[in-house]
C-alpha cells in the first residue's frame, strides 16, 4: 500500500462561516442545486455524524453514477469536515481510500480561504497516479467554485 498526500488552497469571497454552512450542514439541500452533474445527496447510513455515509448520484457522460462519501469528523467551532471517499465512481480499482481534511479560514476581504489535505491509500503495490491526483483537484476547485456562484447568486441563504 502507498500513500500519496497533497494538500491545496481555495479561496472565496464567501464568509467563511456562510459557506461551511451550506458545504456541510445544508449540504444534502445546496449541492444538487450549486453542482450541476450532481443529482442528489443522500443519507444511506448513520445519522449525520461521523460514521455517516452518503450517496452523491450524479450524471457523468450522460450516465447515471455515484459516490459514497463518508463522513470523519465534523469541527463546527474550527469549520472542519473530514471525509473519505469509499465507494463509486470516486474510488478507482487502484485506490483503497482517499481521505480529505478541509477547514476554511478568514479570507480577505471578508472571503475564506479553503484548505484541504488530500491523502490516496493504493491498494497492493499500486502507485497512485499524477493524473489522478490532478484530476480531483480540478474537480474539487469547480465544486467549490459551483458553491461560491450559488450563494453569490442568493444572498438571502444565510
């Protein structure tokens, strides 16, 4: 087994305390509506929590797929949210797990930045790939941008 950790920077003109808000706590009502390929976000297990797994169905290719998303730990007070990745179209055959620790912090401006640190566990003797790695961060950069449009579209979500 490998393990491959990159960590990345997003910011946002979005307070960060709005947008934890709507990428964790509403996050099963704002993501399908901010994400265009994402269809719906729903609870398969758990209540919430940590332990909690979710199902993010989406169309990709014009096809229907999904993602199980688990969820590690929740810091309100400090605005972390730590998932994994366990299942779907996420987790390619190589890949045991990906791992993302993700706080928001002040910003300028009264913007956040959004940190996030990205950790692959290959199965076997597997490596992980640079055009994976690149690939998630392209995916997660557009996902947090949808989210940013969305609430800079509808100032009265609070």
């Amino acid at each position: 087994m490998g393990i491959f950790t990159f960590e990345d920077e997003s910011t946002s003109t979005v307070a960060p305390a709005r947008l934890y808000k709507a990428l964790v706590t509403d996050a099963d009502t704002i993501i399908p509506k901010a994400v265009e390929a994402i269809q719906s976000v729903e609870t398969v297990e758990g209540n919430g929590g940590p332990g909690t797994i979710k199902k993010l169905t989406l169309i990709e290719g014009g096809e229907t797929k999904y993602v199980l998303h688990k969820i590690e730990a929740i810091d309100e007070a400090n605005l972390g949210y730590n998932y994994s990745i366990v299942g779907g179209v996420g987790l390619p055959d190589t890949i045991e797990k990906i791992s993302f620790e993700t706080k928001l912090v002040e910003g300028a401006n009264g913007g956040s930045i959004g940190k996030v640190t990205i950790k692959i566990e290959t199965k076997g003797d597997a490596q992980p790939n640079e055009e994976e790695g690149k690939a998630a961060k392209v995916r997660g950069d557009a996902f947090f941008k949808a989210i940013e449009n969305y609430l800079s579209a509808h100032p009265e979500y609070n």
